[in-house]
C-alpha cells in the first residue's frame, strides 16, 4: 500500500510560479514510477510528467520547459515545479504512483486545486 498526500494548492496569475508536492507513505526506491496528472473540468484527466526506474523523466509536449518534475529521495517526496503558468493549466492536479511486483498496483493521491487566473 502506498498514501499519497498532495501539497502546494493556491491561486496565481497568469505567468507565475507554484510547486506541488506529494509526499509519499513508503520509501520511493520502492516505488517504480510516480507521475504528476491533471484534470480541468470537463476533460479527461491527462498526464503532465512522469518519473520512471534510473531517474527517467518525461513532460506532456504542453509543459515543456515550463513544468519540471524532481524528487527528495530522504523526504519520500516528488514535486513538480511549475512555472510561467498559463490559465489553461488550471486543473486539479493529482500525484500518481505504481508499485511492480508479481502485480502491478496503481495509487492515486487526493488531489490538489491549482488555478491560473488574473
């Protein structure tokens, strides 16, 4: 089992900066990949980064160089540094993690709000 609890929520103007965390239950050398999703109303839930085995990273094309995801290995957290922050990025942003074994298990944390607005 793995919680996953979301930080970092708020409101900025377009062009400004937040970072959100999620902070994990267990250590995340345990954990094979954690990615950052999001879902604005009325649209799927779509990816924005992820972080994969050896520190493998990728963004969504519509957040490159502007979105960076990055981890604190002795705090079990992942964040994602999000900057020059556009009205289109606003959404609730979920932290996802899975965990491989003989299954594979899929977790979800709570979600945090993040709106880009003037």
């Amino acid at each position: 089992q793995v919680q996953l609890v979301e930080s970092g929520r708020g409101l900025v103007q377009p062009g400004g900066s937040l970072r959100l965390s999620c902070a994990a239950s267990r250590s995340i050398f345990s954990i094979n990949s954690m990615a950052w999703y999001r879902q604005a109303p009325g649209k799927q839930r779509e990816l924005v980064a992820g972080m994969y085995s050896g520190s493998r990273t990728n963004n969504a094309d519509y957040v490159k160089g502007r979105f960076t995801i990055s981890r604190d290995n002795a705090k079990n957290t992942v964040y994602l540094q999000m900057n020059n922050l556009k009205p289109e990025d606003t959404a609730v942003y979920y932290c996802y993690a899975v965990v491989t074994g003989i299954y594979e298990y899929a977790y979800w944390g709570q979600g945090t709000q993040v709106t880009v607005s003037s």
